[in-house]
C-alpha cells in the first residue's frame, strides 16, 4: 500500500504542476517534487507511460523521438528523470522576470535538475544540457537588466535572489559538462548540436558575467569561483573528447559513403573540432574583457587564456585550417602593448620621485602574461606567427626601444631593472620561437632578420636628420608607430641596437645559419653606431643587464658600450667552432680601418679579445699577416704622421702583442730582426709611438731592446750638426730622437745621465730653427723639435738644473718674440710645448716683472691660453693645471692674459672675462680629479650628439672619397691599356716652377729686411709670414707633380 501511494502521489504531483497557473503555486510543487525520494524501477512505468504523454506535447519532434525511444526499452528509472526534466524545461519561460516570483520558480527548478544531474543517468544528459542553454541565455537577458536596475531595497533583493540563481545555475552546468566527458561522444548530428549550442551558451553567459561584473557586488568572488570551474570543466570535456578520436585514422581514412562507418567518424570529428573552435574563440573574447577590467578577474584572465593555449595545443593538427592563429596572435601582441602604453603615458607627466618596485611590478606584469601566451602559441604554430612577423617584430622592437629610454631617467631605474626581468629574456623567446622553428622555411628566417636589421632601413633612418631623443615623448610616442612606418621609424634606433645585443647574447641557442646571417649583419651594427643618436646613447647610457646564471642571476647596471662589447665576445665564443667563423673573420679584417673611432675601438678589442684566447697557431698566423702588412707600408715619411696606415697598423700590432711575452718577441724579432736598416728602424719607431710593450719582452730582448734606443739617441745627438740636415733628405731623419722620445712616454726606459747633453741638444735645434732655412730643413728641426721637448717633459729631474732657464729663454724667443713663431712646422709642435711647460711647476721661480725665467714663462703661458683649437685649449688648461697643482707661485692670475680664449663667452665670441675662465678652470680641474659619473645628463647627451653629427660627416666625405678613388682608378688603369707613354711636360711649366722657387726665396729675405727695419709693423708682418709659408706649401706640392711626370 505505501508504494502504490507514493506512485499514487508521485503522479498527482506532475499533473498538479503541469496544470497549474499560479508561479506560487508551482514554486511549492517544483520543491516537493526536489524533495521527493526516488521510486523502485517496477514501480515507475505506469507514471513514465502517464507523464510521457502528458509532457510530450511541449517538446520538438527530436525530444519526441528520445521519449517513445526511453518507452520501448524501459528504461524506468532513466525515464523518471527524463519526465522531471521536460517538466522542468516546459515551465523555464524565454522572456526575463517582471518581479521576484519568476526568478523563484526559476530557482526551484534548478534545484531538481541539480539533485538528478549526479545520477549517473546517461539517458537523461541530453535534456540537462537543453535546460542549461535556456537557462544560461535566461540569466543572460536578466543579468544585463539587473545591471540596469535601480538601487531600490525590492531590487536588491530581487538582485540578490538572481545571483543565487546566476550561481546554481554555473554549478548545475559545471556537474552537466563533467557528466558530459563521461559520456562517449555522440554520434548523431542532433546530440551534437545541443552540446555545441551548450558550451556556446555557457561561455557566453561567463562573458556576459565578466562584462558586468562590477553590478555583482556581495556574490562576486563567489560566481567568479563558479565561473572559472565551468571554464576547467569544458577544458576538460574538449581534452577528454580530443583524446577519444583516433585522429591518425582520420588524415588517413579514404571518402566512402555516408552511410558506412566512416561516415559516423567523420561526424564525431566534425563535433569535436566545433566544440573546440567555438571554445577557443569564446575563451579569447572572455581573456580579452577580463585583461580590460584591470586586474580583478585576474583568476578569469589566467584560466581564459591558458584554455586557448590548451585547446591550440591538443588541436594542433587541425586547429591551423579551422582557427586563424595569427589573428590569436595579433589580438595578443596589442594586448601586450597597451599596459607599456599607459605605463609610458603615466610616467610621462612630470616624474617627482622614483617607481616603486610594487608599481613597476603591477605595470609589467600583464604584458609578462600576454607575452608569454603569444611565446607558446608562436612555438607551436611558428608557420602561422609568421604571418604576422611584422607585428612579432614590431612588438620585440617596441618592448628593446621602451628599455632604453626607461634606463635613461634615474627615476625610472626600478621600472627599468624589472622591466628587464620580466619582459627581455621573453621576448627573446618570442623572437626565437620563429628562428629556431624548423617549420619555417630559412628563406623567411633571413627575411624577418633583414625586416629587423635592414641596411635600407638604417640609410633611410639616417636621412633624416638628426632626433635627440626626448626620453618621456620617445617613451609614448614608440607605441604609436605602425609596421608600414617601422622601417624608417628613427624613434626604434636605439631598440634595434639594443635588440641586436639581446640577440648576440642569446645566440647559443640559435641554428647554425641564423648565427651566420647575424655574422653578417654586423657590417649593419656599425653603420648603426655612425648614427649621431645611438652614438650618444651607447656612450652615455647605462642599461641592466642580467648577470649569472639560475637563482644567482642579478642585473647589473653597465654602460651600454660595454654591454655590447661583451655581447659580441659572447657571440665569438658562440660562433668560434661553427662556418660562421669565417664571416667573423672577414668583418674583422675588413673593418681594421673603419673611418668612424668608435667601430674601429670595437673591432680592435674583438681583435684583441681574439688573440687573448685563440690557440696560439691562430695567434701567430695573425701576427706574422700583420707584420707582413707593416713591411708593405712603411715609409720613412709617414711614420710620424698618426693617421698613416703605417701607423695604424703599428697600433693593432701593438694592441694584440700587448702583455704577452711570446707575442711581443715575435714582433720584435719579425720587425727588428737582427739587421739594423733604415726601414727596420722605421717600423720599429711607428711600434714605439704607438706603445710597443718593451716590458712585454722577454729579459734578455728587453734588455737589448733598450739599451740599443738609448745608445742609438748618444749616438746621434753626439755627431748631430747642421751638416746632416744637407745630407740626408729622408723623412726618417732623428728617428733616435723620437724612439726615445715614445719610450720615456711610456715610461718604458729610464736615463739619468744625459742632463747637459739634452738640454745642448734642445737648444742647438731651437737656435737652428730660428734662422731662415730651406723648408725641408724647417721640416726636420720642427719634428726633432718636437722629439726633443717630449724628452725633457718626461724627464722631471731637468727642470731643476740651472741650464733649463735658459731652454725657456730660447722658447720665449722662438714661440712668442721670433719671425718664425707664426710657421705652420712650428704650430705643429705646440702640443709638444703644452706637455713641457706642464712641467715647470717643478722648478724654482721668483714672481718678480725683474726675472727673464718667470716673464718667458708667463708670455708662453699667454700665447698657449690665446690658442682657438678647441684640442690646444685642451692641453693648455691641463698643462696649467698640473703646473698650478706643483708649482710655488701665488701669483696664478700673471700666467692667464685677458684675452685667454676660455675667457670669451661662447655665444658672441667678443666679450673676455677673467671670472668666466677661472670658472672653466675649476670645472675643468674638478672633472679630472673626480670619480668617474657614468649618469647620463641632457647637456652631456647634446654634445655627444654634435659630435657624432660631425663624426658621421666625416664617415661619409671618407666614403666617397673612397668611391671616387676606385672610380678613378678603374679610369686610370683604362688609360694606362690605351697608353703606358710616359707625359712629358711643357717647357714653360718646368720654368715657371722654377721661377716661382726664385721668387719665394727673394720675398722672404725682402721680408727679414723689412722686420729689422720697421718693428712697429709686426702684425702686418707676421700676416705676410703665415701667407707666404701657405705659398710654400702649394709652391712644393706643383713642383712635386711636375717632377713626378
């Protein structure tokens, strides 16, 4: 009797809830039927047959079908369920609520479903996911009119009632989609059509729940908990489903018909590939609002995203034909830049104290977490990243550029230290996900490289004129660059250099002809630092850079020039056993002598860094190449000229052999040798003034080395006359004198003995100067003058002998009081006099107008201050500062004349001040004493840009030079095949040449006449001295041509 009752009961409740028209009333009966126990299986069929056909009539014709399908195999229990469940869904109306009753009704209804839906009743699934997609786009409709409500106490609580219902809803779908993976992917196209239209349904609602999130206020955390489990469910439903398919089977199965088997695979394929697109879609939407909030649905924002990646991930063999991942990919790298971009917008208002590392940190780290996404999604569709390779590059570019300038501002050193930490080594990787891929064809590989690292790009860039860097307006400004404009953009300049050392610095795990296509763009990096901007930068600037390996890897702040040299010696290690070796090498042999300072200290220290570490083959194959070179190019004119090749090569030899014994004897044995030739000695005195190191030499070379330098300079100052001017013409003249002259410079030899004989020396060349000579005896006084004045100023112990009063004497005479003081040969060696009178202040002087010494000291004084060349003014004011630091003299301001070059001010150039040089005295002296300021500053950054524009002039007057000598010389070898005559010339040009010597000889004894007659007239004097000597030299090169031909 108790079970018929409850059948009995069982039945009147469905009937008494499908006849019923009052909400209240179905709300009671909807909780009775939830609380009502489950009835044996014998017990239910005549309520199944009953309610079947009482609820049929408000399903479609597919419901229909499942119903009369549960009827015949009686399956009772299930279709108890079944019954409960269309109920249910016959009373959830599409329209949203008016009032609170229908949110009630609502509610009860989904506490049924929530009670059988862990049944375990796979029969009934498919009516638990119709209700949950009537419900989802329910609560969806109701949610955005909640969002709009007013704040009325009846509202809130309506509003309240709804989040409950919001939530079991998420749960009810939540255990729906788990029931779903336990069930076997269906067959039939109907079944999968409500799962789709399921999972379509419930991502919407999360993003529906996102969007207005800011209306759910005490159930937030709550949905949002509930919502991140519904998104893991369906990630879990699209795993399980993908590993159910033999997808093997599918790339290989042949078209059949239909109807077969084959047939019922495909449609299972087709399911599960929608599922997962709509998934994958959805879920970008949903990252996409939670990354726009601002950080509270951080939760949502991560499981968003890592879905997308798990989905691209498993599907990967047909997410390519059903996905645009390159869209994926773009959608990503905006999102990367946009919290840079307010970043960059925030800090470019007025910056009174520094970033916080918290601030920083919560700046970054979106852009961490999107450019991390956009890494694993490159790596595993590296084809499709490369789609889009401008915008991968443009977002590399942009993230290199945003580095640089954060360094810059001290304020920002913080922002810039995790900057580094967190976006650097990732969009390396994102960069390398296209490199190393061995999907993408190499061809495309060097195609992206020559996107980043263009010559055509750098030449435009550099067209354009000069940009200083305004380091908050280039901070916004570098994320408002297009791809179209990326290529001539200058503002990316410093971005390209900086990313180029990130690569130099991650090559390791770079593919063999990556590292050769980026050996061969080092030939671009130079030409990048000719650019006045990076110049300045590179010098002025200091970065972070990761130092250490693992969990002790710190940053440290180096200047940007160090940082790239050691990015480049990273790189030669890198490539040292590979083919891109040998395109190492030929940039380095090619660019021995780049015309720009900066390029070539760079290649010199990779030379040396080379030689350092190269096996010791290696090491003397270069040698012997050089030394060999320096044979070819000695010349006994050139040795004394800085700039000559003979010179330049001196010095790299020098450099390379530099504290290595082995290395040095070699150069010595190969220079010297055991012959004593004019030539030898040439080369050898070009090593001295470039610093050959003796000390380097092993003992018993050393030793010879310099006792031969010493008794080579006895040797000639003991027989030096003027009789050996006329005799020997060479250039190489005085080569002792200069030999000696380098090596006390270098504090390489040490002589004691040879006061008398030097100070003799120094004034037998001045006297010989003074009086009128042929110019190529002018020549030779001039350069042993020079010699000369070096060895006393490296000789301290001179200056206190009493014959060294009378040096100065014959000084003052010959700079400040003689017809000679305004020649060109002896403006050459004011450099040499700047180094001597820094000396003085090592000798006893009276501060008297009486003492000849201390007058000729301050006239020489004067004229050296009076010089204009910014270089002169250099050695003036520090030879007078290590005078005044040493000296005894109180009366400082005696040595300064008034119209002191440092004493103008530098807009009008007219006006002369004491207090303005004594100001630029103490700077100057200040700045040589003090430590070394690596802070970048404006001013500091505004010169060094002046002075690269110059610089990167000169670069390119050498370049055409360079162009039109190979032009010419391709004519002229053209000529030399026609005719290899030799051209003799008119007899009237010989004559005319030599009239023209006769006549400078007659205008210079008319100008001494007219000196001992009329000194009143000494400036229109020293006037036709300096044009006449001009004359001079035109008047020698023409009778040089003529001779030749």
């Amino acid at each position: 009797m108790e079970r018929k009752s409850s059948s009995k009961e069982l039945q009147n409740l469905l009937q008494a809830i499908k006849s019923s028209d009052v909400v209240e009333s179905r709300i009671e009966l909807f909780d009775k039927l939830r609380d009502f126990d489950l009835l044996e299986k014998s017990d239910l069929a005549p309520v199944i047959e009953c309610l079947t056909v009482s609820s049929i009539l408000h399903l479609d014709a597919y419901v229909r079908c499942l119903v009369l399908f549960y009827m015949l195999f009686d399956a009772v229990i299930e279709g108890v369920f079944f019954l409960a469940l269309t109920t249910s869904w016959t009373f959830w109306e599409d329209f949203t609520c008016l009032d609170i009753s229908q949110c009630l009704l609502n509610k009860s209804i989904l506490s049924v479903a929530a009670k059988y839906v862990d049944s375990g009743l796979s029969g009934c699934l498919v009516q638990f996911l119709v209700l949950g997609t009537k419900a989802s786009g329910w609560c969806g409709k109701h949610l955005k009119m909640t969002a709009m409500s007013t704040e009325e106490s009846q509202e809130e609580e309506h509003s309240n009632l709804f989040f409950q219902l919001l939530l079991d809803l998420l749960s009810l779908s939540s255990a729906s989609t788990v029931a779903l993976t336990r069930h076997p992917v269906f067959i039939d196209n109907a079944s999968a059509a409500i799962v789709e239209r399921f999972i379509l349904e419930q991502l919407n609602l999360i993003k529906d729940v996102v969007s207005e999130f800011k209306t759910i206020s005490s159930f937030g955390s709550e949905i949002l908990k509930a919502a991140q489990t519904l998104i893991d469910t369906v990630m879990r439903l699209c795993k399980g489903y993908f590993d159910a398919v033999n997808w093997d089977l599918f790339d290989s199965r042949p078209e059949k018909d239909e109807n077969n088997i084959d047939s019922e695979r495909a449609n299972i394929m087709n399911h599960v590939t929608n599922i997962t697109k709509r998934s994958t879609e959805k879920l970008c939407e949903l990252g996409i609002l939670a990354g726009n909030d601002g950080g509270s649905l951080v939760t949502i924002l991560n499981v968003s995203w890592k879905g997308v990646v798990t989905l691209l991930q498993q599907g990967k063999r047909v997410s390519k034909e059903m996905l645009s991942v390159q869209d994926i990919i773009v959608t990503l790298i905006s999102l990367v830049n946009e919290p840079l971009r307010c970043a960059a917008e925030a800090w470019s208002s007025s910056l009174k104290e520094n970033i916080s590392l918290t601030e920083a940190r919560r700046a970054f780290l979106p852009s961490k977490f999107y450019l991390t996404t956009v890494v694993k999604i490159s790596s595993l569709y590296p084809c499709q990243a490369y789609l889009v390779y401008k915008e991968v590059t443009l977002c590399v570019l942009m993230i290199s550029t945003f580095k640089v300038l954060l360094s810059y501002e001290k304020l920002l050193n913080t922002a810039s230290e995790v900057f580094s930490e967190l976006l650097e080594k990732t969009s390396m990787d994102l960069l390398n996900s296209l490199l190393n891929s061995t999907e993408v064809k190499q061809e495309h590989k060097f195609k992206l490289l020559d996107w980043l690292f263009s010559d055509e790009s750098c030449s435009n860039s550099m067209h354009e004129g000069s940009i200083i860097f305004s380091r908050m307006t280039s901070m916004v400004e570098i994320f408002s660059v297009s791809c179209e404009a990326m290529s001539e953009a200058r503002l990316l300049l410093l971005g390209r250099v900086a990313l180029f050392h990130d690569l130099l610095r991650y090559s390791m795990v770079l593919e063999e002809d990556i590292k050769i296509k980026i050996t061969r763009k080092f030939r671009w990096f130079l030409d990048m630092l000719v650019d006045e901007d990076v110049y300045s930068f590179v010098l002025d600037l200091q970065i972070p850079v990761p130092y250490g390996s693992g969990k002790a890897q710190e940053l440290v702040w180096q200047p940007m020039f160090s940082a790239l040299l050691h990015a480049l010696k990273t790189f030669m290690i890198v490539v040292s056993s590979s083919f891109a070796w040998e395109e190492l090498e030929v940039f380095l042999l090619e660019n021995l002598f780049h015309p720009h300072f900066l390029c070539r200290e760079i290649v010199m220290e990779l030379w040396c860094f080379l030689v350092r570490y190269a096996e010791m083959d290696m090491v003397n194959s270069i040698i012997d190449k050089l030394c060999s070179l320096l044979k070819l190019l000695e010349s006994p004119e050139s040795f004394l000229v800085p700039g000559s090749p003979l010179r330049k090569v001196a010095r790299i030899i020098c450099l390379l052999a530099n504290g290595t014994t082995p290395m040095a004897d070699r150069v010595y044995s190969s220079v010297v040798g055991d012959g004593r030739s004019q030539l030898s000695s040439v080369m050898y005195v070009a090593l001295l003034l470039e610093g050959f190191p003796l000390n380097s030499l092993s003992d018993s070379i050393r030793s010879t080395a310099k006792e031969k330098i010493i008794t080579d300079y006895f040797g000639f100052i003991g027989s030096f006359d003027d009789e050996m001017l006329t005799t020997c013409s060479s250039g190489a003249f005085g080569i002792p004198v200069h030999a000696l002259s380098a090596s006390l410079r270098a504090q390489q030899v040490s002589i004691s003995d040879v006061d008398m004989k030097t100070l003799k020396f120094l004034v037998a060349i001045i006297r010989n100067f003074r009086n009128p000579v042929e110019k190529i005896r002018k020549e030779h006084y001039y350069k042993l003058l020079s010699g000369t004045l070096g060895i006393v100023s490296n000789m301290k112990h001179l200056y206190k002998s009493d014959e060294m009063e009378g040096v100065i004497l014959e000084l003052q005479t010959l700079f400040v009081s003689a017809p000679a003081a305004s020649s060109t040969q002896l403006y050459q060696c004011i450099p040499y006099l700047a180094l001597f009178m820094g000396g003085l202040g090592d000798m006893e002087m009276t501060e008297s107008d009486d003492c000849a010494k201390s007058s000729a000291v301050w006239e020489l004084y004067h004229m050296l201050f009076r010089e204009r060349h910014w270089a002169l003014v250099h050695l003036a004011i520090e030879a007078f500062g290590y005078f005044a630091a040493r000296t005894s003299c109180n009366q400082l301001w005696r040595f300064v004349p008034q119209n002191a070059s440092l004493s103008y001010d530098l807009m009008s150039g007219n006006e002369a001040s004491e207090k303005r040089f004594m100001s630029d005295l103490k700077a100057f002296l200040e700045k040589e004493t003090a430590l070394l300021n690596t802070t970048p500053s404006m001013e500091q950054l505004e010169l060094l840009v002046t002075e690269g524009m110059t610089l990167k002039e000169m670069v390119q007057k050498v370049s055409r030079i360079h162009i039109d000598a190979t032009e010419c010389e391709s004519m002229e070898i053209n000529v030399d095949i026609v005719s290899k005559k030799r051209r003799k010339l008119p007899d009237g040009i010989s004559r005319g040449m030599e009239l023209l010597q006769s006549g400078l000889k007659l205008i210079g004894g008319g100008i001494s006449q007219w000196q001992e007659n009329h000194f009143e007239s000494s400036e229109l004097h020293d006037k036709f001295l300096s044009h006449l000597s001009c004359l001079e030299d035109v008047v020698s090169h023409l009778t040089g041509l003529a001779g030749n031909d």
